[in-house]
C-alpha cells in the first residue's frame, strides 16, 4: 500500500493560511527568517511542504499597519501567528 503526500511551495501554502497578507509580503518574511516550518526556520519561498506542516510566522505589526488596517482591522502587537 502506498500513501502519496502532495506537497506544496512554501510561499503558496503561506497564501492559503494567511490570505490577510498578499504572496510578496509572505515571500519577504520567509526571506527576513520570520518563518518556521516544524521548528526549523524555512529558507526559500520555493521549498515544497506537506500540506499538514506546522507553520509559525512571526508578524511585527507597525504604526503604518494601525493607520491602514491591515490584518483584516485586528490590531494585535506582539502577537506570533
């Protein structure tokens, strides 16, 4: 019996998770070492992953994103998504 895992480029999988952010950003905070996939820091946007990986992104909220809104109006310094 086999079992086939689809696996998936990283800043892709990024986009589904996290649709508040756009795949330019996502791929800027894979290169900035903001992203972990099971506990090891993901280098490379086009790295492919099984679609049930563990991933953390750490996100640093600025002024600019309170002025605008972003993150789908929720405001959460600090916090680790």
């Amino acid at each position: 019996m086999y079992v086939i895992v689809a696996l998936v480029l990283l800043d892709i999988l990024l986009v589904e998770r996290f649709p508040e952010f756009n795949r330019a950003t996502l791929q800027r905070f894979i290169k900035d070492g903001r992203v972990k996939v099971d506990g090891a820091v993901a280098k490379k946007a086009n790295e492919k992953y099984d679609r049930a990986a563990k991933i953390d992104v750490k996100v640093i909220i600025t002024a600019q994103h309170q002025v605008f809104g972003r993150m789908s109006g929720k405001v959460i310094p600090g916090k680790r998504i």
